[in-house]
C-alpha cells in the first residue's frame, strides 16, 4: 500500500509558503501529520483536561458558530473560559488551513464552519454499537446529513497532558475502497430517499451519492476480515501534535488515546484544486451516474 501519511516539519499555525505536494496529497486522501504543531493550554486552562468537564448526556464539548457552548459542566466562569479555549483552538485551524489551501481561502464564503469539539473522554472506553464505533476503518458519512459530495475536512489536535498518543489505523486509498465494496452495496431506491425525508429521518433528500457512502461506511465496518486484514497503517499521532485529513475520503479509525481538539469544515467538491480527487468525482466514474440529481 502507498504511504498514505505524509509527515510536515512546520511549528506554525501560519504556513507562509503553500506547498502544491502537500495540497495534492491531502486532495488524494493522505493524512498531512505535523509532529511539531501543537495547540497550547493555558495555565488556567488546565483545569479542563478532566473527562468530569463533559456533560454525560453530550458525546463531546462543542462550540457552535454563534459562540454557543454545548455539553459542558461547570459554573458560569468555567463555560467562558472553556468557550474562549475552544474558540482559539477554531481561529488557529482556520488560519492553518487558509494558509494550506490558499484557494480554500478565497472561497470561505463557500468553506463552511462545523462546530468545533473538545474530547476529552479516553477512547478506549467507549461503548458503541459497530455502525457507531469509530474504532472499526471507516469513512465519514452521516445517515440523517445528506451532503451530495460536499467535502469533509478537519483538523485535530492531540492535547493529551501526560504524552499519550491519539493512535488511528489509517487505510488504503478510497478508490480502492470504492472498488472493493461497490460490488456489495444495496440500489438506490428515490422513493425511500423520499419517504425518508418526509418522515424527518433525514434532514433533506438523500441522494444517491451519499446513499453510496453509507453503504461504504457500513461494508467497511461489518466486514470483520477486512478491518482485521486489509490494507492499513497503524499511525500514534503524539501529545502536541497536529493531523489534517478529508475524513469522508481517509479510511481511519480511532483506536486509542484521550484530549483532543477538532475542528470540520464543509467545503463543495468542485471548490477543490483537483475536484477529479474528490469521493463524488471517483464514485461517479466508477458507476458512470451523476450520483447528485
């Protein structure tokens, strides 16, 4: 299997010279590691790195756009103070991805903003029935979001306070992926994409591009052969480090680790500087179907 990990020696959230090799590798799948690049806690901020800040009721600490916490404990002074951690941590991954991609950055108006998560629960721990375990090599796709090929890029952070890896399993390239299971998945069926969506199971119309992608997600994490033996890397991403990837296109999962920061944006496919790169554009090659109608 080719490297899909590509390691970057930068420090900095702010990359001053774009680098067309990196931009081409992230856009082919490939995970850009940047061992160096660390997101700092406070002195008082350390407070935070407890699982006991986290709602049981809530999965993660999220930071919508509006400024709104979510799924976090603590007084009055302690969801301010954690608000203004997160909301750097969101400025620092938006100034290193504009300064990445550049082109993103001329299109932010189109680049859109998720909210962006504190994790601070161990992995390890985590009980999940298998189409939720993010333990199983996946890739992103989201049963009630319909995007129709829009791109999912995030960034993480391993903040972990006493030098513990966050370690994914990183696997092959997705058009192998696509290959592998488009012989298994299920038809489309547009009457049950609009029953579906009337009976508010999902958010809008599923179209048959992301119908493929759920078929995707779910082949992978069933198959139990493959998650055991197919193609994949074992990749510890260290305490103070910092990863970028297209998770609807990087098979990964999530094996161990505690404390992270993340951060999604959403960005349309044809906004890429290769949109041939993209899951949609390999997806309708290889089925010869628009996927998006």
């Amino acid at each position: 299997m080719e490297q899909q990990i590509l390691e970057i020696d930068i420090a900095d959230w702010q990359i001053n010279t774009p680098n067309s090799a990196w931009i081409s590798a992230l856009e082919a799948g490939k995970v850009l590691y940047f061992p160096h690049l660390s997101f700092a806690f406070t002195a008082d901020e350390q407070r935070f790195l407890t699982p006991e800040i986290r709602d049981p009721k809530s999965r993660n600490i999220s930071l919508d756009a509006n400024g709104k916490l979510k799924g976090a404990l603590g007084n009055a002074a302690d969801q301010i103070a954690l608000a203004k951690m997160i909301g750097r941590f969101r400025s620092q991954a938006q100034q290193l991805i504009y300064s990445l991609l550049p082109a993103y950055a001329d299109t932010r108006s189109e680049l859109r903003m998720a909210p962006t998560s504190y994790r601070p629960m161990q992995v390890e721990t985590r009980a999940q029935s298998w189409r939720a375990d993010d333990r199983r090599l996946h890739v992103d796709s989201f049963p009630s979001r319909p995007n129709y090929g829009e791109r999912i890029l995030r960034v993480f952070a391993n903040v972990n306070p006493d030098g513990v890896p966050r370690v994914w399993r990183v696997g092959e390239p997705f058009e192998d992926v696509a290959q592998r299971f488009l012989p298994r998945v299920k038809a489309y069926s547009r009457w049950q994409a609009k029953a579906m969506n009337a009976l508010h199971i999902t958010k809008s119309l599923r179209s048959e591009y992301d119908h493929l992608m759920l078929q995707l997600h779910d082949a992978m994490k069933s198959d139990l052969e493959y998650q055991k033996n197919g193609p994949q890397v074992t990749q510890p991403f260290a305490a103070g480090s910092v990863w970028v990837c297209f998770s609807d296109q990087t098979p990964h999962a999530v094996m161990a680790g505690q404390y992270m920061m993340e951060q999604t944006l959403h960005l349309p496919a044809a906004k890429q500087y290769d949109p041939g790169a993209s899951p949609l554009a390999i997806l309708r090659r290889l089925t010869g179907r628009v996927l998006t109608e």
